[in-house]
C-alpha cells in the first residue's frame, strides 16, 4: 500500500479538520494573505491559521480551563503558565484527523517539528497590532522559536463594567515611578511582553495570554470619556470621603503632597439624608477657603478648575514581584485563597457523587 506524500497528507487533514469544524457549527473562514503566513509551508496556510487559533485555546471547553468554580471566584486573578507539552498533544490531536494508518502516523511523527516551528510562528501572527508585534524577519514572519507561555484568568465585574480594559506585560519592574507614568496605548518598549491572544469568555471573564513571563502586568481602566470623582473610605459603620489636591496648571504632575509624603485632601461632605450624593455647593465653598495656596486656582475657583480637582484619571492595578528593584514592597500584593486541599476535596466529593 502506498503512502501520502507530505503535501496530501496535510492537505486530508485540512479538509478533515475543516469538514470537522463545520459540523460543529464553526465553518472555517479564509485568514486574509496580508497575516504573514507563509503559503508555501509544509501546513495549508488555513490549517496553520487554525491550529495557531487552537494554540491559542480558541475553542477549548472552558471547563478544561478551570476544572471547578471554586479555582475562579468572583472578584480573583488567577495567573498561569501553560505546559507546551499540552499544547503540542492538542494539535497532534486535530491533526490525527487527517491520518489513516499507521503509515500515515508514523509521517505525521517525523514532520512535526517543521509543523511545530510554522505553528510557532502563525501563533505569533493572530493578534498584529504596532504594540504587540513580535520582531519579523525579512519576509514578515516571526524570528524564533515560541518560548514560554503565561497568562491570567479575571473574574470580575471590572470585566463587564469595562469591556475596553487595557493590559500589558513587561519583562522586568522598573519600580514605582514606571508605574505611574502615562503609557500610551501602542507602547512598543523593548522590555514589553505582548500579547497573544486577550478576550472576554463571559461577560465577567477574561483571558489573557502573554508570548513570555511578564515580571509586572498593568490592567488599567480605559482611556475614553471624563470621570469624577473622590476617595471613599469605608468604616464599619459609616463611610467617609475626602478630595486630593492637585495643581490646576500642572494637572498631569500628581498630587500635591504634605511634608510627610501624603496626598493633601479636603474633607467632602454629602448632601443631608441622601448618602452617596456629594454636597457640591459645600464641596466648592471648602475649596474657596482652602489654606492650600499651591492649587493655583484663581480667587473664587472658578468652574473649570472645579472640574479640574474632580477629575479622575483611569486607575491602574499593577501585580508584579513582591520586592522593588529599588527595595520595598509593592502595596498591591496578592496572595492565594485557594488551598490545593479544598480542591482535592472537592473532586473527591464529586468522585464518589458520580459514583467513580
């Protein structure tokens, strides 16, 4: 009996895998030939779109992902690596689908590393844009082999409340000033980490997957439209709020800051008998008797630089190490919650439920 050739054999697993991924209700649509694929591969440039997809995790069973609720509950992070041994299982899976015999396994065995690299690269090629793109050789096509992938897995109502959410990676901390600089949304810095694939699996949920280890990531509220808006302290039985202070004429430098290294505030008032609901007149009038000469205001304040001090820029929840590169800690650590014990528990309890 005669064996395919490398070009059949791959071309019967792209039409097995297309004809597989219909009957699912998922028909395959042409990437355009600008993506960078390369049309002369040993992989059908479609089938290396699809598997890059699937390397990606396009397509898994979410439960796959998270095997019990209680590894993502509300209002968590969960960061991850992702074993490329897993990864390389899944797509010698969809590809099996093209083989018929043992002949055509055996092949399939002995090209996998050439359709290892072409994946690698088309993987790189399914998110493009100027801030996560990957560096590219002549032809366009990413230099290099994959190397190691992380990611995350939000539950929040963050999520929902704003789908437009920005997250990025960098390789190492550059401390706290860094942190508080304004990035700009195509940041293309040397040591940032891309992204490979970001998406929202529920309306609560996103996934995140970086092409690397990212020693910080920033998620930030996005930057569209004006808010306002005050700190609230929460009591155990009352709440209080307070305004910090900013220069009017430099807005963008911070702050102002007390001897101490604390931000000045003043105290806000909410209107009688409705909690939540700011008191503006008394608000305004503390800013007119304000002591604080440094907010350059001009004598009234007027209603431009009113607005001025309510305005609030997105907020950015930065994780990373637990030690600065300067020392110190980062006042945003984050630690477990879940004890690997629970869930061992927990699938035992569902073992014997279901009787296995």
């Amino acid at each position: 009996m005669s064996t395919f050739d490398a070009k059949l054999a791959f071309t019967v697993a792209a039409k097995a895998t297309v004809e597989l991924m219909a009957a699912g209700g998922k028909p395959v649509v042409p990437g355009p030939p600008e993506d960078g694929i390369d049309p002369n591969g040993v992989v059908p440039p479609d089938l290396a779109r699809f598997l890059a997809r699937l390397r990606l995790l396009e397509g898994v069973p979410f439960n796959y992902l998270v095997p019990d609720a209680a590894m993502l509950p509300m209002e968590t992070i969960r960061f991850f690596y992702v074993d490329r041994n897993w990864l390389d299982a899944l797509v010698e899976g969809a590809l099996s689908v093209g083989t018929v015999n043992s002949a055509d396994r055996e092949q399939l065995a002995n090209l996998y590393p050439t359709v290892r690299a072409e994946v690698d690269r088309a993987e790189r090629l399914v998110r493009m844009n100027s801030a996560d793109a990957p560096a590219v050789d002549a032809a366009g096509r990413p230099i290099g082999a994959a190397g190691p992938m992380t990611g995350f897995l939000m539950r929040s109502r963050i999520v929902s409340g704003w789908p437009a959410l920005h997250v990025r990676g960098y390789a190492f901390d550059r401390g706290p000033d860094h942190d508080r600089d304004t990035i700009p949304d195509d940041d293309v810095s040397p040591d940032r980490v891309r992204l490979l694939r970001m998406e929202r699996l529920a309306p609560a949920v996103l996934l995140v997957l970086f092409d690397g280890v990212p020693a910080v990531v920033h998620i930030e509220e996005p930057r569209s439209g004006i808010q306002f808006g005050v700190r609230v302290t929460h009591g155990t039985t009352t709440s209080t709020a307070a305004l910090p202070l900013r220069d009017v004429t430099k807005p963008n430098d911070g702050f102002l800051q007390t001897a101490g290294g604390q931000d000045r505030t003043v105290q806000v008032k909410f209107r009688k008998n409705a909690p939540g609901v700011i008191n503006i007149k008394v608000l305004a009038d503390t800013l007119r008797n304000t002591t604080d000469t440094k907010i350059n205001a001009t004598p009234g304040i007027d209603a431009a630089e009113f607005a001025m001090e309510l305005l609030r820029f997105p907020i950015r929840q930065v994780f990373g190490d637990t030690t600065l590169v300067g020392g110190g800690d980062h006042v945003d650590q984050f630690h477990a919650t879940l004890v690997m014990q629970d869930v061992k528990a927990r699938f035992a309890l569902a073992a014997d439920v279901l009787g296995q």
